[in-house]
C-alpha cells in the first residue's frame, strides 16, 4: 500500500516505439529543450534475486497525462513507488520536477500527489475533516487551507456531503474523496496507481471525466497506472507498456494502433470448424495475425476488413462451416498488447485474479 507522503509524515528528510525528445530507450536527453516534469533514466529495481523494473527509461512532459499499461505484476505499481520515494531505487535515476529522488527526497515529495489502489481515507472521520488532516500535514495555512478544500469538494462533487461520515459514501464517492486529499497540498505532479478499480461502469467514467477536468484547471502533469484499455486509451496522451519489468512500447495510443499490422479486426465465430481452419484462415488475402479464443471464436487483423470478410465467408460457405457472429472494428490497444507481448492482457488479468493470497494471520479475509 502507498502510505502518506508529507514531508511532516516522514520526518521532513530530506528499443522501443517513442515519440517526443527522448533517446532510444525513451531517457532523458542531455540538454533537451523540452520540459519533463518526470524523467526516468535506466532505471532498475531488485528484490533479491527477482528483477521487478528491468532498465525502464521514460520521461513524462509538463502537464501531460501518461499511463502504464499492463497487467498484475508487470512492475508498474513498483515504477510509482520509486518514483514516489517510497522504495529505493536499486540501480538508475528518476526526478520528479528536477529532483532527483534518491538525492532530495523531501524536494520531490513537496512536488506531488499520490492516490494509491486501496482506499485510505479514515472511514469514522467527515469527507471535510478528512482534507483537512491531510492539508494540515502538509503545513497548509489555515486560510488557505478552508479555501482550498472548498475549492476541492465542489471540483470533485463532494460539496454536498462534506459533513457525512466517509463509511456512508460509495465506492466512486469514496474515490473521489481521496482524489481531493492527494491535491490538497497543490501538487504540481499526481500519480494515481489504478485509480477506477473496483469501481461500476458509470463511476469510472466519472472519475475520468473529473481528471481531465482537474488536470486542465490546476495545470497538472497526472501519471496513472491501469489494466483497463478503455481507460488508458480514453485517458492518456502517451501510453508506456510494461510487462515483466520491461517497457516494451511507448507512443500516442493511435500511434501505438497504427504500429500493428492491420488496420482492421476481425471478430468472427464459427460453428465446428475443422482442426485445419486457423491456417486456412492464414491464406487469407490482408491477414496479418490471427487468435483463436476457443469455442470456435477468432481474432483476425487485417489490412483489408472488407475484402477478408468477404472471403472468409466465402471458404465458410464452401467448407459447410456456419458463421456464428461476425463483426468488424478498428485495430485496439488489446491488440497492441498481444503484438509487442505475445498474449492478451485480459488473459494475464485472469490468471492474476485466480491466485489469492492466504490472509495474514490476525486478519479476517
């Protein structure tokens, strides 16, 4: 879990697809004129014999908003947690607002904000009191700090329940909660790791809503981490794809799109094709890669939608096979995922969620 970050909290110590200024590996460039409001530099993070983060370079501009894609322990939560000071950085650098992490902690702290995966707001305290320990914390002054807070509970909706205890609100007030307690301080960089998980449909639209409005009004530069495409394609100007410790992609999410062979994708499923019909359906006139998903059900990408939908119904028709369902679409960060990964990131997603950790003893599950 990402713990408090205040200064006063912690003692007051002190070759990848890119785009923009950047070496090859996506690092900082010497002399570069653009601004960065993060800049990672080769940066690696052990434990043990295990390599979590495996020479991760990237840089993030002044008021961007930049996402980590990829699943359950591919090394994104624990990229935020160097970032954030939180753990040590085994090897490399990262600065946050020209602060280098390592070297002037307490500088890079006083620059940003950060709203874990888990909710950590006080569930017996008011919406309102619970800004207000946080801004305290923060060595916010009074006056500003009543401004502030007003400002912040209208911002993300909360006005109306300022004086309701935090345990009565809902998961998608709850998280706006505690949007509003990591930008009590004026931070001028928000990470926020995962920040619609557990939440319905209608909340985590919301949420994104209110971030792109946030990120306007108070100039922030906002880091995210995320399993959800929908999200990161929504959301992010630029899109790093993390998997097992590595960046293994980063560019524009239509940038990203147009680097995958085939513009279009093919959903089609078929009743009882033969044991042949996947390289049948490689001879295809376009078709650049196919997967199948079992129960006769194949993603197909094409440069052609039109024509190999044409054709495949074509050999469907001459081989007696029925087509099921069949739809066509443009080319997703799903399907970005499987080019530079090799799988699907909802499968990995699956596999994550099957495995539960015992409870710690003490603990209820």
């Amino acid at each position: 879990m990402i713990s408090d970050l205040s200064p006063k909290a912690n003692g007051g110590e002190t070759s990848v697809p890119s785009s923009g200024t950047s070496t090859p590996g996506g690092g900082p460039v010497p002399g570069a004129a653009a601004p960065y409001a993060i800049e990672v530099e080769r940066i690696v993070k052990k434990f043990g014999d295990f390599t979590a983060v495996d020479d991760i370079s990237f840089n993030v501009k002044e008021e961007e908003i930049f996402g980590l894609l990829g699943p359950n322990g591919a090394g994104k939560s624990t990229l935020i947690r160097m970032m954030t000071t939180l753990i040590p950085i085994t090897a490399g650098k990262a600065r946050i607002a020209g602060h280098d992490v390592a070297k002037e902690p307490d500088q890079a702290r006083r620059m940003i904000g950060v709203i874990p995966q888990a909710l950590t707001s006080d569930l017996d305290l008011t919406v309102e009191e619970n800004l207000h320990i946080y801004a305290k914390l923060y060595d916010v002054p009074k006056k500003e700090r009543e401004r502030s807070i007003a400002e912040l509970l209208e911002l993300v909706d909360l006005a109306k329940w300022r004086h309701a205890q935090t345990k009565t609100l809902s998961g998608g007030m709850r998280r706006r909660l505690e949007i509003a307690r990591g930008l009590v301080h004026h931070p001028r960089i928000f990470f926020l790791d995962e920040p619609t998980t557990g939440l319905d449909p209608v909340s985590r639209v919301a949420v994104w809503e209110m971030l792109g409005n946030i990120k306007s009004q108070r100039q922030l530069t906002i880091l995210i981490t995320t399993h959800y495409m929908d999200e990161a394609d929504r959301l992010c100007e630029r899109i790093a794809i993390v998997d097992h410790g590595k960046l293994v992609a980063l560019d524009a999410p239509i940038a990203l799109k147009a680097s995958v062979p085939g513009s279009n994708v093919i959903e089609v499923q078929f009743e009882n094709p033969p044991t042949d019909w996947e390289e049948r359906l490689h001879n295809l006139d376009d078709v650049t890669s196919i997967q199948h998903e079992g129960a006769g059900m194949y993603r197909i990408l094409t440069g052609n939608g039109s024509r190999t939908t044409t054709e495949l119904v074509e050999i469907a028709v001459h081989a007696g096979v029925g087509v099921k369902s069949l739809s066509v679409q443009n080319t997703t960060l799903d399907d970005v995922f499987v080019h530079y990964t090799g799988r699907q990131l909802r499968d990995e997603l699956q596999k994550a969620y099957a495995f539960v950790m015992p409870p710690r003893p003490g603990l209820q599950p």
